[in-house]
C-alpha cells in the first residue's frame, strides 16, 4: 500500500464486509434463536460461556454482557475445565459453546460433561454439520466470510458471534423484564447507576457542615456561622426549628455594598423566604435537576442556586445539598 488513501480504502472495505456478513446472519436467524432464548430465560442457574482462542475472547465478552442485563454467567476456559474448572457447572445451568469449526478439540473433550450434568447445550458455530452442533440443543449459525484478505485471521466470524452474542442476552433481558433500575444495581459504579441510585441523603452535608441560625441572628453572626460550616448560606429557622428562609454569603456581600450598617441587621431583614428545597430521599439525580432548572431573585434579577437545605417531612432542615458537591459525585 502506497499511500494512507489506499489503507483507508481497504479499512472501510474490511468494515462493510464484517457488516455485511452481519447482515446476512440476522436474514438467516430463525425458530432457533427463539429456543435460544428460551433456554436462557428459562435458565435457574447460570449460563456457561465457553470457547477456545478468539472465539473464547468473545465468549468472555458474552458472559459479562449476560451479567450485566440480568443473566448470571461466567466464562469457562474449556482447557481448564478437564482440570477440574467443569466444577462450576451444575443441573440447574445451561451451556454456551463458541467455535467456528465446531470441531474445536478442546470443547468437544469437555461435551460428556455437559451431557452428564444434563445442561442444554446452545452452540454458536460456522459449521452447522460439525460434532458440536450435532450435540447441541439448539446450533446459531455464524458462518461467514473472514474480512481477512487470506481468508484466515478470525474477523467476521467472531463479528458475527459477538454480535448474536449480544442479540441474545439483549433479547433475555426484554424476556426477564430488566429495567434501568436493575441495570443501575449491577453498575453502581456507573454514572447510570450513580443516576439512578445516589439519594440526596448520600451526598448532603449535615452537623457542623450545615450553618443553622434563628431569624433574629444578626447578619454578622450569621455570617461567622457560614465561615465555621465552610459553606455558602445559612439555613434560617423559626421558633420551631422550621426552615422560613435561605442566607447566601453572596445576599450578605451585596446588602453590605447598598447598607453599611447590614451586618448588625437581623437575618430576617436579609435572607430568601421560602428558598428552594429537597427531601433526604429524593435521588441525587433529581437535586442537580433542580439546580439546573430553578432560579431565585435577587435585586429583582433571576440568579442560579448553589446551596439547596434538605428538610425532613416536617420542614426542619437537616442537611444542606450543594451544587459543587453534586458534580464531583459524576453523575453528569
């Protein structure tokens, strides 16, 4: 190849062969996709995903999609299993073969055992005639051209089998009633699953955190009580202990610029009534929503909040959600 014109051609000419040979493997899917996903839906246990070389890289990638969409898998190396790994499979499970010659030594060696167990055995193979498929439950075709210009390096095969390989465990998910919710329990560690389960409760600063003063607090005191919680407004309660307002260092700076004698003033004269608020168990999610929809007026101007009291049923506060703290937690 002489130049990048010519690398760039045969790229895209790679490319749409391994498409196109997805293409003609979703027209050929039947009735046996349906008893694949059958089996798999109707599995107790877990599902087994095996295969050698490429085919058992694919394969692992299988088993943690599974995994992640509500189907219990793990990978098993068939070398490994012979020596002892077979532990891993019982009654209850069912098998997922990956070889596009579906004479594969190592897999076909470990096929008693499945047999013996009495797992229903599902192959994924390019040789619908081969020995695995003949003692499968149900054989996926995945035969394919190879994108490779030798017609050897693995490429649209294995394509074509991580592709139906996804196409099952998606449509087991449809099948089990998989929702966001449980996609978000798998992944906590995801921004989904921070979305989806980070409550306000989980990320609100409470104790010294939160700065706590009565309405007849003078501006000034209140202002030392945001500075010890190193925060940005104080919540302002009546005798109850109920919320009635908000103070903002910033509502405190620009008072004192149009009112030299605002610091002596009482808290009630300065602050935000009946400023935005959320409740402990609200989710996360729906906090940064609110931060970036709602506005409070000041000096008859809209500006954005950045500190919003957590109140519990009765409106006493008993946290304070900020804005900055939200962002660092990537749920963004």
């Amino acid at each position: 190849m002489s130049d990048d014109r010519s690398y760039l051609e045969h790229a895209r000419s790679y490319l749409i062969q391994e498409a196109d040979s997805i293409r003609e493997m979703a027209d050929r899917l039947g009735e046996s996709f349906d008893r694949a996903v059958n089996i798999l839906n109707a599995t107790e246990g877990k599902v087994i995903v095996t295969g050698m070389g490429k085919a058992g890289a694919v394969g692992r990638k299988i088993a943690a999609t599974l995994s992640s969409t509500g189907t219990p898998s793990v990978f098993l190396h068939p070398a490994e299993a012979v020596h002892g790994d077979i532990g891993v499979l019982g009654s209850q499970d069912a098998v997922l073969a990956l070889s596009n010659s579906g004479e594969t030594e190592e897999i076909l060696r470990i096929l008693p055992a499945f047999a013996r167990v009495g797992a229903p055995l599902i192959a994924l193979t390019g040789a619908v005639g081969s020995t695995l498929a003949q003692r499968s439950d149900v054989v996926l075709n995945t035969s394919a051209v190879e994108a490779c210009p030798h017609n050897l390096a693995p490429t649209s095969t294995t394509t074509c089998m991580l592709a139906l390989g996804d196409a099952l465990a998606l449509c087991v998910m449809e099948a089990r009633g998989f929702t966001p919710e449980d996609y978000a329990v798998l992944h906590p560690a995801g921004s989904l699953g921070r979305r989806l389960l980070l409550r306000v409760a989980d990320v609100m600063r409470t104790g010294e955190a939160v700065a706590v003063v009565s309405q007849d607090t003078k501006v000034l005191n209140a202002m030392f009580a945001i500075t010890r919680a190193n925060a940005g407004a104080a919540c302002v309660v009546d005798d109850e202990g109920r919320l009635c307002g908000l103070i903002t260092d910033g509502d405190i700076r620009r008072r004192i610029l149009s009112d030299e004698s605002a610091l002596q003033r009482q808290v009630s004269e300065v602050m935000s009534p009946r400023p935005l608020t959320i409740g402990p168990d609200e989710l996360a999610a729906e906090g940064l929503h609110l931060f970036d929809t709602r506005t409070t007026t000041v000096d008859g101007k809209p500006r954005r909040v950045g500190d919003m009291p957590v109140v519990d049923d009765e409106g006493r506060p008993i946290g304070m959600l900020m804005l900055k703290d939200l962002l660092q937690t990537g749920i963004v």
